[in-house]
C-alpha cells in the first residue's frame, strides 16, 4: 500500500526525545515499525523551524547536522515554519526566587497568597495567583485572577507553522491521490479536520501516531482508521548509526 508519512518535529521531539538518548532517530526506520509490511513508504515530509539558539549557541549547529542526516534518506523531505518572538502578559501564580528571601518568604518560591509589593509611595498587600471565589465553583471553566493580581510579562519563542504546513500537505496529497495509506506523528488536535477529511471523505486508511508518554488524543483517535504509539523499544531500534557511511555526518556529542 502506497504510504506517505508526516511528522511534526517538534510534537516528536518533545513528546518523545527531549532529555533522552535516542535523538539521532532515523524516522525510517521508526515508521517501518508502526506500519504493516505491506505499506510501501514513498515519502517522509518532516515538518519543523530553525531553532535560534538564545538558550543553548551550540542547538543550531547540532539541529543542522541532524537535518543533514535526514538528508541522507532519500524518502525524506522538509519542510520549514518558523519561530515567532514576543512578549506576552499573564497573571502570576508562582514567583521563583532562586533560594533567595523575597520580603518575608522564607521558602524558594512565593506560592499562591498575599505578598507585600514595595511601591514608591510605600509597600502594600498584592495576590499572587488568587482567584475571584465566585470563579472557583464554576463547573468546566477556569478560575479568573483577581483584577489587582500581580501580572508579569514574559518573553515567549512560539513555533509557527509546521501544524498548518503539515495539515495542508496531507491534504493537498490526498485530493492528488499521492498516497493510500497516510501516517501522521503528531498529537496535535488542530489536526482534527484535515484528518477526518483524510478519512472519511478520501476514505484513506490514516495512522495517528502519538509521539509522547500519553496515548493519542481522543479527537484524534475518533477520526483516524488506525492509533499507535511510539515507544522507547522503538526509539532505540530506529538509530542512525554513529558515522553515516559514505558521509561526513556524524552524531553531534553529549546526544
């Protein structure tokens, strides 16, 4: 059965790899697992950003030869999105304080509560991450922060566009008639309309495969033919080797 696969790098990576030691993973071979013998897989499109390095300098270095070994499979296609800077405003629920005494906490943190705030014309009483009583009791909706709760803004890198890029490929290649059989790695449930199209107006056989420690979402789970899961057995087995023959390429250290 003629097979297409689409994978969301970042919802693999931290789903399934970060802070393991099976990010030198040969998507290949890992999707060879999750299918029957049958499928033959035509392509991989891989769906991911330029990381920028602001936290860790040596991350894009190691992020290109990782891509350079995606390159070495000629099944393999990427495709970029990229990342989107800004800063955001959100109420405070916990300050962390690094071990340090802020006003009279004598823990690391300053928890839910009241807290005294030094303004220029003098200190006064402020909630950290209280919430209006009458919010609290409310069946199926969040708690509302207080008005006067302590707000902090925060600087926020967001992934943008491989969710979009990835739903329109696998839509575009079904209408085409690219594939048969469609393997999506992703628990993304923005994915949800474009894979029940995929199923049921296409009527192709789709895999939704959940890439973290958690089982596939149950909207995914509703509209695809098939679910899997990618376990760590798998991982292991789905290295790239050390050196990649024939290359220059090899496994970035400390991976």
């Amino acid at each position: 059965m003629d097979t297409y696969v689409y994978i969301d790098g970042f919802n693999l990576y931290y789903g399934a790899l970060k802070g393991t030691g099976y990010k030198w993973l040969d998507p290949l071979a890992l999707v060879r697992q999750l299918v029957p013998t049958s499928h033959k897989i035509l392509k991989i499109k891989y769906f991911t950003a330029r990381v920028s390095g602001s936290r860790d300098p040596d991350s894009p270095k190691r992020q290109q030869i990782y891509l350079n070994a995606l390159g070495t499979i000629p099944e393999v296609e990427i495709y970029f999105g990229s990342f989107l800077s800004k800063t955001i405003r959100r109420p405070t629920v916990v300050i962390p304080i690094a071990g340090r005494q802020i006003g009279t906490a004598p823990a690391t943190t300053l928890p839910q509560g009241m807290w005294d705030v030094a303004f220029t014309n003098g200190a006064r009483k402020l909630p950290i991450g209280t919430f209006t009583p009458s919010a609290q009791g409310r069946s199926g909706q969040a708690p509302i922060p207080r008005a006067d709760v302590i707000h902090t803004e925060v600087h926020t890198m967001e992934e943008k566009g491989s969710d979009v890029n990835l739903a329109a490929h696998l839509l575009n290649d079904a209408w085409k008639g690219a594939y048969e059989a469609a393997v999506i790695i992703s628990n993304d449930t923005d994915l949800v309309t474009p894979l029940r199209m995929v199923s049921v107006e296409q009527k192709k056989s789709t895999f939704i495969v959940a890439p973290g420690k958690f089982g596939v979402s149950k909207p995914l789970a509703q509209v695809a033919t098939y679910q899997r899961h990618v376990r760590t057995a798998m991982l292991a087995s789905a290295q790239f080797p050390q050196s990649i023959a024939g290359t220059t390429i090899r496994k970035p250290p400390n991976w």
